[in-house]
C-alpha cells in the first residue's frame, strides 16, 4: 500500500489537487481520508460554544484515532472513518467503512503537523498557494458550504485561520518531499504527482 499525505493552508487547493490526481488514475485501487472527518465530538459544549471553536489547531483533530486508523489500513484491516459535520460541530454516529486499497491519500491541513503520521506516510506534498487566493477560496466555500456570513468568515481568520497558518501549518512545509505551487491550477505538477504516484504502485 501506498499512503500518500497532501497538505497545505485552508483553500490552498488541497481537494482540488485530490480530484484531479485521481482522475488521472482511474484505474488505480484507490480511496481518500479526510483530515476533517477526525475533529474530536464536540457533542457535549452548547452550539455557540462549538462555532467559537479553533478548527486549526492540531488539539481539535483526534490524531491518535487517525493514526490507528492508518496503521490498520497498512495492516490489511478494514477500518470505520467517522462523519463529522461542520454546520454542528459534532460527529454522527454512523461511520464509513474503508478497505485497504492500493492507494491510500490522507488530505488535511495539519498532517504534516504530527510526527506519528508523518512517518506513516511514503509520499508527502504540500499544497502552497498565496494568501489572498485562499482567503478568498474560505470566503466562497465558507458561505456556500457552512453556512457562515462574511463578517463570521474574515473574523474566524483574523483570529485563528491566520495564525494558526503561520504557527502551525506554513512551518510544517519543510517535511514535504513535494511542494506544488498556485494549489490545483497547477496542473504540471499534478501530472508529475500522478506519474510519481502511478510508477509506485506499479
């Protein structure tokens, strides 16, 4: 098996790049781990507690539970990915079972962050793209798919998107062994990612 970590900012493009990868594999046995789906319950704080909630600090992912999760995968065993939704802030309580496959992409804004799952991971990229575009790829994604104004968008950044970004993600940078530029407009990069990724498992 083949796991690959692709990193990078909030809107950097990191689904994008996901999307496209995979559509230049299509044969490929291949399935998708999202970062997002291992925010930790938080089922127990009142809903304005919940949406005051720090999303981009690695304290709000239950890493232990993804780690497992890809050992497992590794290991051959079948694994159940929780289901986790923005608009409460809680996980469901129906999960997705996942098989091994031949390819396995982690896709996250913290992976590169935690050791454990760094070293489970055989390729790692990092998605990079300017601030201005990804403020405005949160603002549209934010508002469409959350459920939040602009005045909750540009607020959430200024106080934990940001800096978080410059605490956490940008530094985190420097354990990728792939850095692709202006996020899923790239697509030479991706093209080379895919062949990379096609070559490996072949």
């Amino acid at each position: 098996m083949l796991v690959v970590g692709i990193a990078g900012g909030t809107g950097a493009g990191k689904t994008t790049v996901v999307r496209k990868i995979m559509a230049r594999l299509p044969e490929a046995n291949l399935s998708v781990i999202p970062q997002d789906n291992y925010y930790k319950d938080n089922s127990h704080l009142p809903l304005e507690e919940r949406q005051k909630l720090n999303f981009d600090h690695p304290a709000a992912i239950q890493f232990s539970l993804l780690v497992k999760h890809v050992r497992s995968l590794k290991q051959g065993e079948d694994i159940q990915v929780p289901i986790y939704s923005y608009l409460t802030c809680t996980r469901s309580e129906e999960t997705i079972q996942m098989s091994p496959k031949n390819v396995v992409i982690v896709e996250g804004i913290l992976i590169l962050t935690h050791p454990r799952l760094r070293d489970l991971l055989d390729i790692k990229v990092f998605v990079d793209a300017a601030a201005d575009d990804r403020l405005i790829r949160v603002i549209h994604r934010d508002i469409l798919e959350r459920g939040r104004n602009v005045r909750e968008v540009l607020e959430r950044y200024e106080k934990s998107v940001k800096p978080m970004h410059q605490q956490f993600i940008e530094p985190a940078k420097r354990y990728a062994d792939i850095i692709v530029p202006r996020g899923g407009k790239n697509e030479v990069a991706i093209d080379v990612l895919a062949r990379m990724i096609s070559t490996r498992i072949q």
